[in-house]
C-alpha cells in the first residue's frame, strides 16, 4: 500500500481492513531511504527530556512523507513520555509545520491542550541549535508490604477496595459506582472515602494509602482524568485535583501514593511474575497502557497509548475524542471490535451501548459464529504489528494482555493469531518477548492490592 509516498508492504494483513499500513513498517521504509539529521526532544515536568536523533528526507518530492513521519513520531513522543514544550533542530520547514500544528487553531490543537492542562505549562514548539540532553527519573515505587495498608482502585463503572496487612489482603470489596456521568465532584469524593473507611474498618490501624486510578497523575494530584469528565472546571480544580490528598488526611497524615491504573497494572503483573520490564496492555473501554522498567520502576511516563498512532493509512478511522485518524484506541478496545463487526457481516443494534455491543460479539464467538472469529483474528493482526512497534518503543521482555476484549475465546484466538504473525514477520521480538495473560497469581494479587503496595512506610 503506497501511503504518503511510501510503501507498506506487510506480509500479515487483518482480513477485515484490508487497508490497514502498520505504521512501524512505514517508519522502516520511510527510513531506508532518509539521510538529512533530524533532532526532537519534549520536555515534560521537572526537566526531564526524551530526546529523538532520526532522518528525513528533506526534498521537495518527498515534503508528504517528511511532514507524516514528523508529525506521527512527534504525537507518539507525546503520548508515550509526555510533554508541554517540543525542541526541534536541524530543519527549518519541520519547525514550522509543527509550531503552526500546536496551536488552538492547528490539527494537534487537542494533544497541545491536553499537555497544557496536564503539565500546568503553555504547550509551545521551539527551534533550537543544541537538543536539550536526555533525562529521565524513574520511580522505585510499589512493592512496600509491611503494615496495614488501604489499596483504592478507582474504575469507570466500578471501585474496589482492599485492606492488606503484611502483604495479606484482609478483606476486598467492589461496589459500582458512576463516576463518569456525575458533575458532582463531592459524589466521587464520598464514594472514594467510603470505600477507604470500608477497608479501615477491618484493620488495627491505617499506615499507608494506595490508589490506583485512570487518568494522569503528578505528585499525587489529578491533573486529567476521564472519571471526573463531567466535573465543570472550576470544580475540577477547586475539588478534584487534590481529591485523593483529601480523602487520605481523613486517616491522619498518613503516606499517600497515587499512580495511573495501568501503570499498577503492570506493577500487578510485575509482582507476580517476580520479575520486571513488563507492559501491560488492558483493551476495554479504551487501551489503558502501564510500564514497569527492567528496574522495577514505574516511569512517570504518559503511556497513553490510545492516542498512540499505530496505522499509516490515510483512511484510518477517527477517534472522536481527539480528532485523530489511526490511534490505537480504535484497535485495541472495545471500539476495534465493534468497527470490524460490519466487515465481518454482523449487524449491531445502534441502541446498544459500546459494552453491550461487545457483548453481542462475545456471544457469537462463544457460539463459534466465524464472523465473529473473523474479527477477533484480525484485531490480533493489528496486535502483533503493533506490539512490534511499541517494542521499538519499550525494549519490553513481558506484555500483560488483559481487558473485556481479551476475555473468554475471543481472547484466546487473539492471541493465538497474534503469536503466529509475530513468530512470522518478527521472529526477532517474538524471541525477545513474552506475551502473558493474568494467572491466578495476579488475580489473588489484584489491582487494588497492588495499589496498596505503592507507598513507602
């Protein structure tokens, strides 16, 4: 497929989208022939930089492919680090395609405003004769087992609670709440302290408070967040961004720590691999993405990679929120699913809900409906092109595949396509990595034990 001029060629094509151009494989042909220095850095909080020496072209015949590869790499360093200022060196059209695409009126208006409200900073793109110099500050954080401990983990339509004492849950709870659609923020406040004084109640003491929580999170604070969407602003910031500080000096000034639900998610899978470098991938309402280093570190890292570009095809579908064609959210959720279920012959109700939709396939996959196979083979495509190309990104050993999408035969034929075409267009990532799904071990650990873990005494 000739996508900005350059051609993708997979060997593996999803048989539902027969359009689809991995985007890792443009990146390496675009790269074959790219010999002009290009230099990228972002810079998010506390001066830490991810910094990007590449290629382009610089010609005129291929000013397409340089502005697509440029624009796509920039968008994948956002979502994946983080970041409120782009440096850019070493070509002058690149600087200015980019500054004029951050702006309110540009095509990255979203992911520029986004970053401004996360990081507290004007999103801004600024050429320079000298990158900034890489620096990162991985956390040692999690795996803190002794004393009595709260682990709160908040979801979209459900929390959960547990009490651990000595690393032994004592007692967990799941109740159903509905953060999502409620503007009232002292409603996500009471059912936050409820669940905690649940779990109180069933120890001695309260030494530490753990949270795990969608969303982005800076020195505990919420910075964006889909639970509190509905949340007017000036609520937001006057209620919501030190929600979970509050709720913990109900239990004295005890040590608090709030992490992003994936990361602990992957923290989850770390602890009962008993081993690190793992990412953990939760295709549900959307790709939630954690990543534990080869340290045992949580990052600080976005790792948003919903908003991840994964497809070059021109055609690619949009992602309503951000406004953007081929992110990952649209591969790897429930969403991919029911995106391919026409394709595949099977007509979805439009008055269900996206869960429910989900749940019509589940069902003709458990009935062994071969449309619904039909899907499921090819979300597994997109996955092993995928996983690929967030290898080159991670350096990765372990994923954790976990999720609604992921559950029951579906998830298995998923995963069995996607080893196969690992094994066949990458053998060298499908050597270098494992792919897992959660076992027994993790579900007695759970993410809400997890959570528990994460402050230090």
């Amino acid at each position: 497929m000739n996508c900005y001029g350059i051609e993708v060629a997979p060997r593996h094509i999803p048989a539902l989208d027969p359009n689809y151009a991995p985007l890792g494989l443009f990146n390496r042909a675009f790269l074959k022939t790219a010999r002009k220095p290009l230099g990228l850095a972002v810079e998010r909080s506390n001066g830490q930089v991810a910094v990007c020496e590449t290629f382009i072209h610089g010609t005129p015949d291929m000013a397409e492919a340089d502005r697509y590869y440029v624009d796509r790499l920039v968008k994948t360093l956002l979502w994946m680090k983080g970041g409120f200022r782009v440096y850019v060196r070493g070509d002058e059209t690149v600087y200015e395609t980019l500054k004029a695409a951050y702006t309110a009126e540009g095509s990255r208006a979203f992911d520029a405003d986004f970053m401004a409200r996360v990081y507290e900073r004007p999103f801004e793109v600024v050429s320079c004769d000298t990158l900034p110099e890489e620096k990162n500050n991985p956390q040692a954080i999690g795996r803190h087992l002794n004393g009595c401990r709260i682990g709160f983990d908040a979801g979209g339509s459900d929390r959960k609670v547990s009490a651990v004492i000595d690393g032994e849950s004592v007692y967990s709870e799941e109740v159903v709440w509905f953060p999502k659609t409620t503007a009232d923020p002292d409603y996500h406040y009471q059912g936050i302290v409820d669940a905690m004084k649940a779990a109180a109640a069933h120890m001695p003491r309260v030494d530490a408070i753990g949270v795990s929580s969608a969303g982005v999170y800076i020195d505990n604070r919420t910075m964006v967040a889909s639970l509190f969407l509905k949340v007017p602003q000036d609520l937001f910031d006057a209620k919501v961004k030190d929600i979970y500080l509050r709720a913990a000096k109900e239990f004295g000034d005890v040590p608090i720590a709030v992490a992003n639900d994936g990361d602990v998610t992957a923290l989850a899978g770390a602890m009962s691999l008993e081993d690190n470098n793992v990412l953990g991938i939760a295709m549900g309402t959307s790709e939630a993405v954690g990543y534990v280093d080869s340290h045992g570190n949580i990052t600080g890292w976005l790792n948003e990679l919903a908003f991840v570009p994964v497809d070059a095809n021109p055609a690619a579908m949009e992602d309503e929120w951000s406004g953007d064609i081929g992110c990952g959210v649209k591969y790897f959720s429930q969403d991919g699913i029911i995106k391919l279920a026409p394709a595949a012959g099977i007509e979805l109700d439009e008055s269900l809900s996206p869960a429910e939709k989900l749940k019509v396939v589940q069902g003709l996959m458990e009935e062994g409906d071969k449309r619904a196979a039909a899907v499921y083979e090819s979300i597994g495509v997109y996955l092993a092109h995928a996983l690929s190309y967030y290898y080159e990104l991670y350096g990765y050993k372990y994923v954790l595949l976990l999720g609604r999408v992921m559950s029951g035969k579906g998830g298995d034929l998923l995963l069995s396509t996607c080893k196969d075409v690992l094994a066949d267009e990458y053998p060298e990532v499908s050597k270098a990595v494992r792919l897992t799904l959660p076992d027994e071990k993790f579900r007695r650990v759970g993410q809400s034990a997890a959570a528990a873990s994460l402050p230090e005494l």
